[in-house]
C-alpha cells in the first residue's frame, strides 16, 4: 500500500485551492491539476508499506495527534519546486501564529516515525500540491508565478483537528484517488 499521512482542507478552503488552480492554468504551458478531492497538506510521504508498518505508522500519528492541539491553518502564497522533467507548483500556508502549531505537529510525528523505523526527511516545507509536470507558458518562470497572482489569491482558513492515514491508489485502474484509510483527532487539552 502507498502511504502519506496528512491534514484534509475543509470545503472553503479546498474550493480557494481550486480558483487558485484556474488562475495559473492559463500561466502554464503543461501541468496536471491535482483534483479537488485529492487535495491535501502531507505531513510524512511512507511510500509502499505492508500491514505491520501501517500499523507502526498509525501509531505514530496517533503519538503525534494526542500531543497537538488543534489549530487552524490559513493557505499563503505560491510557489514550485522547479525540476528539470516537470515541476511542482504549490500554495503555501501562511507565516502566521498559527504556522508553529503546524511545525510543532509535523516535528512530533516526524520524530514518532523515526522512533519507529522509518525514514522521514528533517526537512519539511508544508504546501498543498496544485499541479504536477508543470512547465510555465513562453515568457514566464515558474518562479515567477507567486509575484503574478499574488494579490488575487482567495484567501482561506481550515482548522486542524485530525489527521489522517492516507492511501494512495488507483482503484480498480482509474484516476488516482487518495482515500483517508485512519483518522486521528488533535486532543491535547490546554
């Protein structure tokens, strides 16, 4: 099973990362939209795992989950990891107060998952993916693009009370689907 673990956005939110999504389509050359319902905040990427390390995982984030209180999360900027075959563009979350509550949860999980056994990077740059294999049109770099529509971007804010084991799939050999296989509540009381 392909495994992430990951915050969902609400309706509002989901929909600003949609009109955010048809503002820079006409700035791209290529790139596949991410669909609505796929829309998500990664936390950890597990990749392929059996049962036994699901399990291992869900634990983790159970761990991760109890510690953190919720938080809401307000969407930021744009950005893209720039790669030479196809580039990730992305929305950020916003520098805000909130933004540690975040960091602070990913950290604890990050952690929870090494003490574990797996293999998470100590880096972390949170954002909700857009678009894959994106190339910008003639004229413009994907760099670029945050300056473009800055100021046009919707604003939105979700709140972070769970977080969930996520699986990655194609069922029954249709478009990817990402299907919430866990969830768990952000419960820690102040």
């Amino acid at each position: 099973m392909r495994i992430f673990l990951a915050l969902l956005p609400d309706d509002d939110a989901r929909q600003a990362l949609v009109a955010t999504q048809g503002m820079l389509a006409p700035l791209l050359a290529r790139g596949k939209a991410t669909p609505a319902d796929n829309l998500h905040l990664t936390l950890a990427f597990l990749g392929e795992l059996d049962e036994e390390a699901v399990a291992r995982a869900r634990m983790a984030l159970h761990e991760a989950a109890s510690a953190s209180e919720p938080f809401r999360i307000a969407l930021g900027g744009v950005g893209a990891f720039e790669r030479r075959h196809g580039s990730v563009v992305w929305r950020g979350i916003a520098d805000d107060e909130e933004r540690a509550s975040l960091m602070g949860l990913q950290a604890r999980l990050a952690e929870s998952l090494r003490g574990r056994g797996f293999d998470v990077p100590y880096s972390y740059v949170p954002h909700m993916t857009l678009f894959r294999n994106a190339r910008a049109s003639e004229g413009h770099g994907l760099s670029e693009l945050q300056g473009i529509v800055q100021r046009a971007l919707p604003k939105a804010r979700f709140e972070a009370s769970a977080a969930h084991v996520m699986l990655s799939h194609h069922p029954e050999g249709g478009r990817l689907a990402y299907d919430s296989l866990f969830e768990e509540r952000l419960s820690r009381t102040r």
